[in-house]
C-alpha cells in the first residue's frame, strides 16, 4: 500500500476557526446569499421570541379579563407569527441550497485540477482512496456545514442575546438565574472541542483507508478471485470497518455526554426560575403573565442552546475535512520552466543526458541515489536500446525524459534544449511515451489512442493502429468507439499493450521514449509490431528499453545501464563481444557474469569463474550466431 501523509498527534493546537476561514475564497462569490440567509434566518428565530411577549398581552389582558374576543386575537397573532417563521426558513434554505452545490463543484474541480499537476512522486506517497475520500465525504460535509451549522452557529447566537436582552427586561433577577451556567457551558465546550477535533480527524483518515481497501480490492477482483484472497481481503475490510465503527463509537460517546450536560443544566436554571417566579406571583410582586412569558422565552431558547453540541461537533468535523482537503492543496505542483542556466552551454542535436543524477525525494539522505552521472548522446533519427539488470534505473532513467520525476543533478537537452527550461505543454508534445504497464481509461479505443495526440485525424490513428498491429479493433462491437471498460479490462494484457503503443506513435513525436513495449506480445504478433514499428522509428528520436534480444535488434546503438550508470555503449553485436554482463542479460543465464578486481568486464572468450566458485555463464552466441529469443509468455531476464 502506498505510504500514508503524515497524521496529527493525539493533540492538536489547531484553531477549528483558523481551518475554516481558509474557505472564504470559496463561499466569497456567493457570500451575499448566505449573508441574506443568516439575516433571514436571524430574522425568523427572532420572530419565534415575539410569541412569548404576545403570550403575556394574553395573560395579563384577555385572560384576566375573560375577553374571548382577546383570546381569539391573540391566536390568530401567534398563528401568524408561526406562519411567517415558517416561511422564513423555508427563504433561507432556498437562498442557500444552488450557491452551496457550486461551492462544493468548484472546491471538487480545483481538487481534481491540481491533482492532475502534483508531481508523480506524491501520487506514489498517497493511497488513492485517501484522495477520493477528500474529493468525496470532506467536501460533503462542507456543504453541509456552510448550509446549516455555520448559519445557526450565527443565528443561535443572535437568538441567545436578543431572548436575554428580553429576559432581563422582564425580570433582571431571574435573568441572572439562567445566566449562571453560561460559565461552567463554555468550559465544558471548550474541553469537549479539543478532544473531539482529535477524534474526527482519525475517523475521518479512516475513512480514507477503508475507501482504498475497497478500490484495490475492487481494481485488483481478478488477482483476489485467481488466488482465492476474498477471505483475506474480506478480514482485512472487516478489521477496518471495526476499527472505524469504534471511532465512531467513540464520537458518539463525547457528543452524547456534552448534550447531556448542555441539556441538563440549562434544564437546572429554568427549574430554579420557575420556583422563584412562582413565589414572586405569590407575593405579588412578578404578574402571572410576565411569568409565562419569562418561561416561554427561556424554553424557546433551549433549542439555541441545546444545539450548541452538536454545531460544535459538525464545526470540528467541518475544520478536519477542511484541513484534509488543504493538505493537498497545499502541496506544490510540478515546477513550470526554470531560468535558463546560463553556464551550461547548448547543446548538440538529438536527445543529450549530461552528468545526470537522481534520488527519490523520500529516499534516506544516506542511500545511493539510483541514477549517478548518467551521461548519453543519441543523435537524431537514431534510436538507442536500454539495457540493465532489475533495478538498474532503465524505467526511472525515461521518466526523467517527459519530466514525470525531475533530475537531481545534471540535465537532459532535446536538440540543445535543456528540458528543464521548457514549458511542460511543450515538452509531452515533443516527447511521447508507452510504459511497460498500458494504462487504458474508461473511454472508447478511439479516445484511449488519441490520448497520444488529440488533434489526430481518423486516418492518423488508424495508421497508428496498423503499427502497433492493433487492427483487433475493428472486429470489437462498436470499432474505435468501443468502451473498453475501466483499466481495460474487457481486453488482454497483448491488446492493451498494443493500444498503448498506438497511443504513443500516433502524434508522431519527434522522440520516443518506450519502456519495454512488446513484453505482453505473443512471437508471432511481435515480429509484426518490429516490422512497422522500424519504420516509424526511422522518422524519430527513440530510447527503447529492452529485456529481450528482439526488441534491442530495434535499435541502431545499445547503452548499458549498470548500477546507476553507463556502463557501456555499442551496438548490439559489439557488446556481445566484449561485455560479459550484457551477454549474460541476453542470453538469459542464471549466474551472474564475473567481474575482474579492476571493475571491467570479462570479455565473453575468456572463462569468467563466478567469485562464489559457481559455474561460469555459458558464452554469448558469435556474431554471426542467431539472437536467442525469449518467448514473451515466459517473461525475460531483468
């Protein structure tokens, strides 16, 4: 699994409120909408405070003088009121539900925008279901919380001052009665907001870990089935989907006991109120009307009040998704064109590695790097085969070449142009690549090869078909405009490799970089691609790794990349002869060639003895010899 981002501590000193101003860029373009809302809103609440005081005019006027005309007036005012709330609140939804949803759109195309341009080594730090999770639940639940709990974390507050501002004027001692838990309810909010902002960051990373078990388990169904893994992978889900729910459980837990306490002692004081308003109407000194009202705005206020946990607890929630979602906003994307150096002087034509060097940026200060001083001219029109043991750098040496990592030393020129210096439009329309492992989207065939080139004709891909020896197409149920279903699945791994092929030729790039691109080809199919695929080949600048004798034969020179370098570079016959490592690569042997104590290589006359006194690796075919070829069913040596 890929390496996680790097989670909070148990604690965290981060200001919920500091999280979430980060959304004003966001929420600015409709924020007079949602300043309408929060005032209708305001509006609405405060209107619910009126009844009680309608209430008072009830009891202390129609009431004490048995007017029913009174009565039925006074009903017909609360009817009213009632009606208008309603109404207002029904306002302020409607004022707040479209701008929220293009909020939440424009947040989820920003995110997936600058997904597109972080480097290709963050991709590879970060599960893939912990991005979805961002793109998907966090931004869901900031919808969610700039539609309801921001605008009543307002209105509740406007609510709670103005039904005090009432309670005072009615009776001040009693008013302080209900004023006395404010103290102890700050605190416990307070405390409650630390331990549950901790609480909803885990669940909410766990969250992310359980949506990359199921893509996996998902993209990986026919290697779980193949092996009969369901039991394991089913295991696996179940003991994060536990580990969720008991985070959940823990959520629960916090925000069942602050609601309780918030609930609780609020409920205390209004008890307290009532006992003392009640001897004050005995003794006269409080009306029986100015009691109920008193009452009435106190209970009217439980709601405000009450609903103050859980705001908080969505608030908290809220400023996680937010700080999950800024994480990767916050990474930069992959560096645009540098300043031109000056002190390294241009180039000649063709594809040019000076002095090349690079280390993973998560690799340890104290590691190798994996390419050291790479340095390698391929002329123009020429193509160059790479060859290497597994782990000689070959796949991270042709990333360099479109940029998907950056050198860390060094440079790569194309017809003296440092590619460091160009735009990165300008470089993938200059350079094209096919990787040993095609990737097709869920789109049609058509759509899937002029990914190569997007202003490519008809004609231009079905020639690129006919090089690839793709011509499978044409036989599908729908031809170019198939859908090959997501990865490709619906076709084998030849026919996807071929696709992929299709796609990298079909622009015509002036240079090619391909990573092994006939490893999935039956014999028969691949004699075919070799065929055209010279031909094409002929018209570009080309770095071809290969693994088999019959995709070097492709190249005009062969370079030999050895523990992190150029070992040697020739053609294909030349390095039979005189390199012991490259003929024990070709001819697939399964001893390691001998190396002689000054570092050179053993010629391939010569009997090298292993040092661990093995046998030697049989000698290379002669020149005039045949090229062994490894079927591609039975892989190559790496």
């Amino acid at each position: 699994m890929p390496l996680m981002p790097k989670k909070p501590a148990e604690r965290t000193d981060r200001s919920a409120v500091r999280s979430l101003l980060r959304l004003w860029p966001y929420v600015r373009p409709v924020r007079a909408r949602l300043f309408t809302a929060a005032f209708v809103a305001i509006l609405a609440s405060c209107l619910g405070l009126v009844i009680p005081l309608v209430l008072k005019w009830m009891v202390d006027g129609p009431v004490a003088d048995r007017d029913p005309g009174g009565v039925w007036l006074g009903a017909l005012y609360l009817l009213l009121l009632g009606i208008a709330e309603a109404l207002l609140f029904g306002f302020r939804r409607w004022l707040v539900a479209r701008p929220l949803a293009g909020v939440e759109a424009s947040m989820r195309a920003d995110l997936f925008r600058h997904l597109q341009r972080l480097p290709v080594a963050f991709h590879d730090r970060w599960a893939s279901g912990q991005l979805l999770s961002r793109g998907t639940t966090d931004l869901m639940l900031l919808r969610m919380f700039l539609a309801f709990p921001l605008t009543f974390l307002v209105v509740n507050t406007a609510t709670i001052l103005v039904g005090f501002v009432i309670l005072f004027a009615q009776d001040w001692a009693l008013g302080l009665v209900l004023l006395a838990p404010a103290v102890p309810l700050i605190i416990l909010c307070s405390l409650f907001e630390t331990k549950y902002s901790v609480v909803a960051r885990r669940a909410q990373d766990q969250v992310g870990d359980l949506t990359t078990v199921v893509e996996e388990s998902v993209l990986g169904i026919r290697i779980v089935k193949g092996f009969g893994r369901h039991r394991s992978q089913a295991r696996a889900f179940r003991a994060l989907a536990h580990r969720l729910r008991d985070t959940e459980l823990g959520k629960a837990r916090l925000l069942a006991g602050i609601w309780a306490l918030i609930t609780a002692i609020p409920e205390l004081a209004i008890g307290a109120a009532l006992v003392l308003g009640t001897i004050q109407v005995a003794d006269g000194t409080l009306s029986a009307g100015t009691l109920v009202a008193f009452l009435s705005t106190a209970l009217a206020l439980r709601w405000p009040v009450e609903s103050i946990g859980f705001l908080l607890a969505m608030s908290q929630e809220s400023a996680t998704a937010t700080d999950r979602y800024f994480e990767v906003m916050d990474v930069a994307e992959e560096p645009g064109a540098v300043a031109v150096r000056e002190s390294a002087p241009a180039t000649g034509p063709g594809m040019v590695f000076e002095g090349v060097e690079f280390r993973y940026p998560d690799a340890d200060p104290g590691s190798p790097p994996v390419l050291a001083g790479v340095d390698l001219h391929i002329r123009p029109g020429e193509t160059l085969a790479l060859v290497g043991g597994t782990g000689s750098g070959k796949t991270t040496l042709t990333a360099l070449v479109p940029r998907l990592h950056e050198v860390t030393g060094g440079r790569i020129t194309l017809d003296g142009e440092d590619i460091a210096t160009m735009e990165r439009s300008r470089l993938r329309e200059l350079v094209s690549v096919a990787f040993e492992e095609p990737t097709l989207f869920s789109a049609t065939v058509g759509e899937n090869v002029t990914m190569g080139a997007a202003d490519a004709d008809e004609r231009q891909v079905r020639q690129a078909l006919s090089v690839a020896q793709a011509d499978f197409v044409h036989q599908l149920p729908g031809g170019l405009d198939t859908e090959v279903g997501e990865q490709g699945l619906s076709l084998s791994g030849g026919q996807r490799q071929r696709l992929a092929l299709a796609r990298a030729v079909v622009g015509e790039p002036r240079f090619l970089v391909l990573d092994d691109p006939l490893s999935a080809l039956d014999v028969h199919t691949e004699t075919l691609v070799e065929a055209a695929l010279r031909q094409v080949l002929k018209r570009t600048t080309a770095v071809v790794v290969a693994h088999r004798p019959s995709t070097v034969m492709l190249a005009d020179r062969v370079a030999l990349l050895s523990g992190g370098r150029i070992a040697a570079v020739g053609t294909h016959q030349e390095l039979l002869r005189d390199n012991a490592e490259y003929a024990w690569l070709m001819s697939g042997a399964g001893s390691e060639p001998a190396t002689p104590a000054d570092g050179s290589a053993t010629p391939v006359d010569a009997p090298a003895t292993p040092v661990d006194g093995s046998a030697a690796p049989p000698p290379a075919p002669s020149v005039s010899a045949p090229v062994q070829q490894v079927p591609a069913e039975e892989g190559s040596a790496r």
